[in-house]
C-alpha cells in the first residue's frame, strides 16, 4: 500500500483547515451597531475587541452615534441595531422608527445625574434658570423632565439649552458655563464628582432611578437574522463573564474606547450595574413594560411623542433564554 509523504499529509491538512477557515468567515453576519461612550453600553465594545461576538459567527462593526441621531442611522440602514435608555425606544417607535428590544445592558445607579453651579441649593431653584440637556427624544433630555417632575416643576418652568453630556462637564469643570445646571453621565459625571468647586452633583439616578439601557434591532433584522440576534445577546452576556473572570484586561479595553485608563474605567463603572442573563429575565418580567408605560405618560406630557406606540411590540424575550 502506497503512502503519501508526510510533507504532502501536512499540506493538504493545512489547505483544508484554511478552507474551513474561509467558509466560516463567509458566514459571519454582518451587523452594524450604534452606541455612545457611555460606561454602560462598553461590554458591547469588549465582546467585539476580545472577539466574543467574532466567536458566535458575528462580523460587529461598532458606530459611535450620537442618542438623538441614533433613530436616523435605524432608518437610514447605516445600522441594524443600536443601544439606547428604555424610553427611547418608545419615542423611536411613536416617530415611525419600528425597532424591538432584545436584551438589558445596564442600570444606572448614580452614572447619570444632573450638575449645578456651586449657587444652586436645590432642584427647586432651577426654576426661571437656563439647564442644558441633549435634544428632546434623549436620555438626558427625559431625565430632566423626570427629575423635575418629581420636584413640582416642568420643562417649561427652564430654560433648556441643547447640549450633549460631555461638553456640558466640561463646561462646568472649566468655570465657562452659561447656563446653571446641565445633565450628564458616566464617564463625564465623574470628572466633575472630582472638582467640586467647580459644580456639584445635585441628583443622580440613586435618587431618581429612571435610567435603564437596552439593546435593539429593527423587526427586519430580527425576522431575517434570528440566530444573529442570538448571539449578539450571547456575545454580551459572554463579555460580562470576561469581566468577571479578568477584569484588569477588561477594564483596560472598555477604558481604551473612551480614552480612559483601565483604572478610571473601573471607578465610573462602579456607579451602574451590568444585567446578566438572569437579570435580563427578571427584568423583562414585568419591570420592562411598568416602566415603559410611566415614561410613554411622561413623554407625551413634554411633547417627544404625540402618540403612544403599539407597547405590546416594544421587546422580544426569545433571544436571552
């Protein structure tokens, strides 16, 4: 019987693994997501640097997308999914951008908050004063209003200067505002948190819990890409048990992304929780669709939505079982 060289055994073995390799690839989808700096929506960083989601046949191209132009990249097709606070999705969805939630990425407590001026006793003595916040339909724009509900006054009660989270820090760590108080978050807030002469931290979701974050795709997406959806879920999920188990090279990637060292990264995570599987279901359950409903009664009141979308269509538990 006639052997073939070993040499020729290696070859071959290696031009079929090569192979292999290229037919895996070829199957990779492709999906496109649209994310800010925020702390909470880093994992989803993680899971594409250390190659989780490339590990569930996921080719994850990561946009950084400003929460107000976030609904017109869905729309657009530059992106198929996107991270956003749970209200969001409802004023997504009221304005004609169909998108479904699939899994919770995070809860605030303390990451987000609103900043004062030094004069700024309490809530109360904003009223008459110029407050800056992201544009209408955001996180920090809803977050005012929130806050400010709860404290006897309206949106019309301030001046609102459209302003995103990170210059409004700036701004009141450099002394340069023009305005009185502003809404920020993580990791912004914590640079102010680090100058108190500057500007003080007057609420933050420890007071005012109404900062929840998810993860969602359009309803085509989903409907052509079930397995995809999947395993987006099962890359974070993965990601969060990475930080678990390493969390030094963790932190030092999702700090990275917001140039910030592993060490800074790891202190303004402190103030949010990641939501494993297992919170994600409890999540879902019926804390999902209470909360929903109060903010779509809020968002009505400051005029984001004009009416309330089908909340029936707002999540799909399916992919984190």
């Amino acid at each position: 019987m006639t052997r073939r060289p070993f040499a020729l055994e290696r070859l071959v073995l290696a031009v079929a693994t090569a192979a292999l390799g290229v037919a895996a690839q070829a199957q990779e989808t492709k999906v496109a997501i649209a994310i800010s700096g925020w702390t909470g929506f880093a994992p989803l960083t993680l899971a594409k640097e250390a190659g989780l989601f490339k590990n569930h046949g996921l080719d994850v191209t990561i946009k950084k997308i400003p929460q107000k132009d976030r609904h017109l990249a869905i729309a657009s097709g530059d992106v198929q999914c996107a991270a956003t606070t749970v209200e969001t999705w409802v004023v997504w969805n009221a304005n004609g951008v169909a998108t479904t939630q699939i899994f919770q990425l995070d809860k605030s407590y303390g990451a987000d908050g609103l900043v004062v001026k030094p004069n700024i006793a309490k809530i109360a003595d904003l009223k008459g004063k110029t407050v800056a916040a992201s544009a209408p339909g955001t996180a920090p724009y809803f977050g005012l209003a929130w806050i400010l509900k709860k404290n006897g006054l309206t949106m019309k009660d301030v001046k609102v200067l459209t302003l995103e989270p990170q210059p409004v820090a700036n701004a009141m760590i450099a002394g340069t505002t023009d305005f009185d108080g502003g809404m920020t978050y993580e990791p912004y807030l914590s640079a102010v948190r680090a100058k108190p002469e500057a500007g003080k931290i007057i609420a933050t979701t420890l007071d005012y819990p109404m900062v929840m974050d998810t993860f969602g795709c359009t309803p085509k997406f989903l409907k052509e890409n079930p397995k995809a959806a999947k395993a987006l879920a099962d890359g974070y999920f993965d990601a969060l048990e990475m930080i678990k188990k390493d969390p030094k090279k963790s932190f030092e990637i999702m700090g990275a992304d917001v140039k910030q060292s592993g060490e800074a990264f790891e202190k303004s995570q402190a103030y949010l929780r990641w939501q494993d599987r297992a919170a994600n279901q409890k999540f879902f359950a019926g804390e999902h669709a209470q909360f929903s409903r109060e903010a779509a009664e809020l968002l009505l009141e400051i005029g984001s939505i004009k009416q309330l979308p089908d909340m029936n269509t707002l999540a799909d538990t399916s992919f984190i079982k």
